[in-house]
C-alpha cells in the first residue's frame, strides 16, 4: 500500500503552516506532500504595504521555499492552480498538468472585493501580491517623476487610497512618511502631493475601538492625509476617482484596499460558499467532503455569538497548524481535535514607529504598538523558520 | 550713465561658464548681468545618461546655482525663456514679463532632431534634461515590475536605444552594468531582457576612429547589447519601433539619441540659422548684430577645412570664457579676440570602468580612458566651482 497523497494549494499563511507542520511531525513514509504555489516563495502579506510604499525591500517581506522546506520531504510544485475537481480528487495546473491526491487542502487566499463600484477593477491597483506592489511602488515613483511635464497637473501626485480598514491605513502612513524623500528625489514642493484615504463607512478602521481610531485620525492629521469617511467611491477611471456626491477627484494612482472576497476558483469548484469562502465544519474540511480542508483566507469559521472571524493572518496560520495534525490524525486513524482559534490580539502599523492594537484586553499607541507590531512578526519568522529566518528577514529596525 | 545690461540665456555649459567668468573679471558696477534659467540649478548634459540609467543620482549631475555664482553680483531669473526680439532688444518670458536687454548671450542649447521619422516625437524619450532623464529611469523600472503581469510579452523587457553615437552608447553601456541589478529588484531573468541599439550609419560611434569603434563592439558584444548598424527606424508607436526592412521590435522603452539640433526659440527670433544654429562670427556673435553673441549648441562654428565642429561641452565651455572676455571688451572699448577652440580630446565612457577616447594624437582604452574622463569632468568641476564643488559633485568611483 502506498503512502497517502496530500495536495496543499498555496503558500500563504495556511497553506506553508500546514506544510512545515506535516514536514515536522510526519513520520517517514507515512504521506507524500505536494506543495503547489504560484511562486517559489512565500510573502508576508501583513506586510506588503511596505515594498508598496517603498519604504521596504522586496526581499525584507518574502521567504524562498526552499530555506523553509526540505523538497526532499515536500514535493513543491511552482505552478499556478487553474482549479480543483472534487469527484475525480484532481487538481487542474496552468501549465495543462493534473495532479491526483487523496486529501486536499485548499488555501488558495483572497482576492480584491470591489463591490461591483465602476472602473475600479479595471483602473485601482490592490495590495495583494508582491508582484502586485512592486507595481504600484514603480507606478507612483513614475506618476512622480512625470510632474514636470505639467505641474498644473494634479493628478500626477495624488495617491488615493480607497478604504480605510488595515491595509489602507497601513498603507497609507507608510507612504506619508516617505514622501519627503520621494518629494526630494523628484523636486516636488510637498504642497503639490495630496495623500488622500477615502472611506465609506463612518470612520477610519471600520469596527475598531474609538480611542484607537480617534489615536489613528491624530496622526493621519499630522501626516497630512486627506481623509474622507462616509464616503463613497461612485466610479474610478484612469484620471481618478469620482465620489457619490459628484466630486471628482484627479489622481492617476488609486489604490483600492476596501474590501477582499474569497478566491474564485474556490466559487468554481462547487464547493458552497459566502462570497468565495467556504464554511468549513469544526476540523476545518469543507461540508460534505472529508478529506478536503480550506484554511486561511478560502475558509470562514464563527465565533460563539454566529459573527465570522474576520480573515487574519493569525488566524490562518492557526489553523494551518490545526490542518496538518487533523490530516495526520486521519492518516493515523486516530482521533482529530476541533480547531480553536486563540487570537492573541490585533495590532496595525502608523508609520515605521507608531501604531495601534489590542493584545489581550489592553490597547495598544503609539511606539509600543508598533515594538509588539515587530515582536508578534518575529514570533511568526520564529514558528516557520527559526532563528535564521527571524534573523534574516525581521525587520529590527 | 547707467552700467550696460547683459542678459545671459541658458545655465548650460556655455551661458554659465559666461556668467562665472564676468562674474569673476568685472568691476564692481561695470555691468549688470542677469542670468535666466528654466532651473535653478545647472546640469552635467554629459552625465545625464547615468541618471537616466539609474546609476547615478540626479544630485551628482547637477549643481545648484547658488552654489557657483554670487547672486549680489549677478541677477538670478528663474524663468522659462520664451523668446527674444533682436529689434527692440527684448527677451519675453514664459510668464509674459520682459527683459531688457543692451548686450544678449544666447546659450539655450539643443533640441533633439527626429529627421522627420515618424512617431518618434510623441512616443520616444530623450536624454535632454534632468527632468527628462527621471522620467527614463521610472518609466523602464515601472515596465520591469509590470513584467509579471505578462512574461510572455516582450516589450516590457525590451529597451530599444535609437542612435549609436556618444550618448546612445554611454547611456546602453551604463544601463546594461545596471541590468544584473535591476533583474533581482523586480525577478526578471536576464534573457527575458533585450537591451538593444539601433544606428543608421554603418557602425556604431560614426565618424570615430575604426580601432575605438572596434573597441566599443565588442565591449557591447560581451555586455549582451544587441546592435543592429546600418539600420533607419522606419516608425515609432507607443508598441515599438520598426525597422527600415518591416521588422517590428516590440518595446514600451525607445530612447531616442539619434542626433540634436539647435533651440527652435533661436530660429523663430529672425536669427539666421542652419538647423536651428547660428552661424557666428569670429568673436562669436550673431552676423548682423553686434551686441548679440551665441555660444554651445545654439551656435556653430567651422574649422580651416570648413567643417563644422560637433557641439561639445569642452567647446561650449570654452566659448563661454571667450564671450565673457569679449564682451567686458565691448564695454570698455577694448579690442576683441577671435576665438580659437583648443579641443583636448573626446572621450566617452562604457560604463563605469571603461571607456574609449583619443586625447591629443593618444588613443586610449578600457579603464585609462574612464579614469581620464573622470579627470576631465573634475577639471570642470574645478572651472566652475573650485575645490568644494568637485568633492561635492565629482564621481571619484
């Protein structure tokens, strides 16, 4: 009999926990892993609002695979997933190939939500990928460097940033404070840049305690963001963004960060799910379907009172853990354990040495926010790699 | 009675070097000088290719003006020329106020020539100004990060460099040093990218000497350039370009140095040109009017062969020495002197640790001709602001 085959569909943070966690704890010969991911490394996407704004090196946010995972234990598979068929236990690659396995997990992530709003999908960029960024980082160092050909132009040097959640936020005081030595390296006068967040509901940080929010629009003030709540995006089109009270506003960078959907090859499968989100059981498998698990952001699960966890990276990478001994334990034929999520706490960035969080039940301003901001990471480069890893990759300063 | 006006256009080698040198010879209260200039800053024309390729920063090339003249002694205007009337002896500017003028040095540099081929005006780049070369070096890293978006589509990756003279080929060379570097920043690998160079005339340097010339293919030949010589550009689209023979070369990235000629603002003042140069006397002045002189690229001068001489920075330089000495000359009733280019040698750099370029009757090569360009540009440097500016702006390394 030969070993059972395991097919993990993404390196995010749910799918590589799930992987280094059955490199770790399965014996040998026990199961054969295939890890299938579209790039050979693995990126932190809590973080990408830093190569997005500049302010840090692509290489500071992404892990390769190879110095996180024995590929003599893990079969990695650099390929795009095209979509999965849960009848034939097949999976479809880009490249035309199928890959047969015996359980499946699906962390296939997130994708941009842009609730239907005209022109968005076509002309805002989103935070999504490291490729993504890196595009909107050359995008707006170009829209820059393109001033001088009109310096009645505003459009040029006004960044909008659509949605004021967490990576808006974080995106978007990322970007405050390097504007001085981009407005240096391209001879812009700092007047002539408008940083602008626009946001539909209420207030900044949608459902986040008001003393942290009130602590948030203090320093978006001091940085000089615009910032519009209660507001709207009607439409986006390649010169801007028009508002639902007619307002238009130039601006040749929008970036949309107001909302993710699950990923729509998860929709295609048939497997049920909200808005792109399966809603898995108590060992995280998709209903009706005992050896396929869906971690991380493909996946939904609620609280005691019905509410959803919203997706996080904790979370995920929870659960990828949960994954992976629920798969042995299946293998084992042993028991499996429910998955509980213990979330530790919630903390956003403000720049490089401000922000604002909740650990536990004590709130979180300013510089110590972001010194737990830079442990919890390293807490993660510390699970997944070690100390090389957290010494490579974490960012101390 | 009054002290006579001299208005000085254009803070390139030859207006600036004009304005330092009466700076320096007059007497208090011999003259009034004014100096107008589009910046407030001079740049290194000859340099400009290290920007552009983003090998340099913009602040080695360039020179605040306040660093080299006295601004007690000479009126600085930080204006846009936007003509001159040689009748009523007035320049008009872009902000429609008027200078008076008794004595004008037109120094406004060249333009870049397009010979009429099509396209190349509205989709081609040109290394003519710091604000230009910025926006060569965004644009082709902003096309690098975009290549993920489709690696099958080669135009991202294709830079196309019209016109293999001195600044097409410092400007490949330098950007073909950076591509290893560029390939890491945006995970590109190097045969994905096609660094091209495309010459009309049947080598690549026309009109250099054939050993240099030689020198120069196989450099370019070792660094991956691939040059196409005896090749016209037929069109220019925002897709590409395409070749006298049909060939289409997909490329979002056409740099144009296929040739310059003089400020089209010189030939619409009446001023009798050739390709929009004047012609100047023996003393460097317009023929016809005597208070009126033309230095650097918007002049021309010939030789005993009658052969004009390729518009230089050393010739500009000089010029510029010559129209000072000539005209505190007028002012004092003192005769003139004809001007006598003492032309030292040409040199050109193949990026950083090489070069080729004949000093005197010398041929030099490789590393020696980059270490005497960098002795040339530090004999400027000292020309124009001594000590302090050659440590500052001078590239030791």
């Amino acid at each position: 009999m030969s070993a059972p085959k395991i097919v993990i569909l993404g390196a995010g943070y749910g799918g590589l926990m799930t992987a280094i966690e059955l490199q770790r704890q399965m014996s040998y010969n026990e199961a054969e892993v295939v890890l299938v991911n579209k790039h050979d490394y693995h990126y932190m996407t809590t973080h990408l609002h830093e190569p997005a704004a500049g302010t840090t090196t692509d290489d500071k946010v992404r892990i390769d695979l190879k110095d996180l995972l024995d590929f003599d234990r893990i079969t990695f598979v650099h390929q795009t997933v095209a979509g999965f068929d849960l009848d034939t236990r097949s999976v479809q690659l880009a490249d035309g190939s199928v890959l047969d396995y015996d359980y499946l997990v699906v962390a296939l992530g997130s994708e941009p939500e842009t609730f239907g709003i005209e022109g968005l999908r076509e002309h805002a960029f989103s935070i999504r990928s490291l490729n993504a960024v890196r595009v909107i980082r050359e995008h707006i160092e170009y829209m820059f460097s393109r001033y001088h050909e009109n310096p009645d132009n505003p459009a040029f040097t006004t960044i909008v940033v659509g949605g004021a959640g967490f990576t808006g936020i974080e995106f978007v005081t990322e970007l405050a404070e390097r504007l001085p030595a981009l407005c240096r390296t391209f001879d812009i006068p700092r007047e002539k840049v408008r940083l602008i967040s626009v946001e539909a509901a209420p207030s900044v940080m949608p459902g986040f305690d008001p003393k942290l929010v009130a602590y948030t629009m203090e320093r978006l003030k001091e940085m000089g963001v615009e910032v519009y709540t209660n507001t709207p995006i009607q439409s986006c089109t390649k010169d801007g963004i028009t508002l639902a009270d007619g307002t238009h506003i130039p601006s040749y960078s929008v970036i949309w960060t107001g909302g993710v959907r699950g990923n729509r090859i998860v929709e295609a499968s048939g497997l049920e799910t909200v808005r792109g989100r399966v809603k898995v059981d108590a060992y995280l498998r998709a209903p009706g379907y005992d050896n396929v698990f869906v971690v991380g952001d493909s996946s939904v699960i609620f609280n005691k009172e019905g509410r959803p966890y919203p997706p996080t990276a904790q979370l995920a990478t929870q659960q990828g853990k949960a994954c992976a001994y629920n798969l042995l334990s299946l293998i084992r034929n042993q028991p499996m354990k429910p998955f509980e999520p213990h979330l530790l706490g919630t903390l956003a960035s403000l720049g490089r040495w401000e922000g604002i969080g909740i650990v536990g039940k004590m709130k979180l301003y300013g510089f110590w926010a972001s010194v737990m901001k830079r442990l919890s990471d390293m807490r993660y480069l510390w699970q997944i790699g070690g100390v090389s890893i957290v010494l490579r990759k974490g960012r101390f300063l």
